[in-house]
C-alpha cells in the first residue's frame, strides 16, 4: 500500500528496517541504554529484550498491520507500529532513541500515525502504557489521549523480561 506522510523523514518500514527496528526497541525500553532516556522501563523490568527480530516480523506481516519509522539518512531513530481493531488503530512499540528524546521525534511519529490511521477512515487510536509510567501518560493526555478507566494485565511471557514490580496497562484512546 502506498501512502505519503506529510513529514518526509516518516515512511512504512518493510522486512529489510527488521533488525534496526528491534535494536531501537530494545536500547529505547530495557538496560543500561534506556536510562538515557526518559521512556526507559529499566527499573519496572529487568533484562535487556523488549522484543526480538522474530517478534518483529511476526507483527510486520500480520494483516493490518503497519510500522512507521522515523530515519535521519539512513538510521532509524523512532519507530511505531499501528494495527486496525474495527474503526480503530491500536498503536504499539512507540520508540525513539533515548540519546534523541524530547528533539521532537516522538510527537512527529505519533502524529503520522494518528494521520495514517484517520486516512484508512479510522474513527480512534488508542494504546496500552504500564499504568505507573505516570510521566509519558501525561505526555500522551497532552497530546489528546484520554484515560478509557480500563485495565489489562501485563503478564510476564519470557521474552521481554521480569517484571520488578506487579505492572497492569492503562488503556488510553483518542478520538479522531
């Protein structure tokens, strides 16, 4: 499917960013690398995979869904992914490289996949966030997102780490 974002360092990721994808996810979530940003999840859970390349392209080809990447030449820097639920996109694995958070990158994706997913005539987008990530929820409040007051369990599945503290997500949403 061929679509132009209004922002040209924002374009579809194909199977070839899969690697890239996986290395932005990882350093922007868990270890060391993380804690340079402010999004890092390092002290709710240990270890250093958010994700792995096999989970990546898993979610790449599943149907209806898309990944957005942000480049600077050739480097992917931001990435998120949106996946059609009905009239609404879910969007996940929001990621910006935490040496570059707070450049902008970070509103620049989210308002293309908010612009992706209203031209594919979606009527909301919404997300899941660990419920006490209180700083990027207010972040997202700002940027239109409303609390829905639901609550989803965040179980551990083996891949993206132990969890420090018992975590659940908030479900947020935004009408579009």
């Amino acid at each position: 499917m061929t679509y132009t974002f209004s922002d040209p360092q924002i374009s579809i990721a194909g199977q070839a960013d899969v690697t890239a994808i996986k290395d932005l996810l990882n350093r922007a979530y868990r270890g060391e690398a993380s804690r340079q940003g402010w999004t890092t999840e390092a002290h709710l859970i240990s270890g250093d995979t958010r994700t792995d390349e096999h989970n990546i392209s898993e979610v790449m080809q599943t149907a209806d869904s898309v990944f957005l990447i942000y480049k600077q030449g050739q480097k992917i820097h931001g990435c998120i992914n949106l996946q059609q639920h009905g009239s609404k996109y879910y969007l996940g694995m929001f990621s910006v490289s935490p040496a570059l958070q707070g450049a902008g990158i970070g509103k620049r994706l989210l308002k293309a996949g908010e612009e992706y997913a209203l031209h594919q005539q979606a009527t909301a987008t919404y997300m899941m966030v660990i419920s006490l990530r209180t700083e990027l929820i207010d972040w997202y409040k700002r940027h239109g997102y409303v609390d829905t007051g639901e609550r989803k369990a965040f179980l551990e599945d083996g891949l993206t780490g132990k969890h420090l503290v018992p975590l659940e997500f908030m479900v947020l949403e935004k009408t579009l």
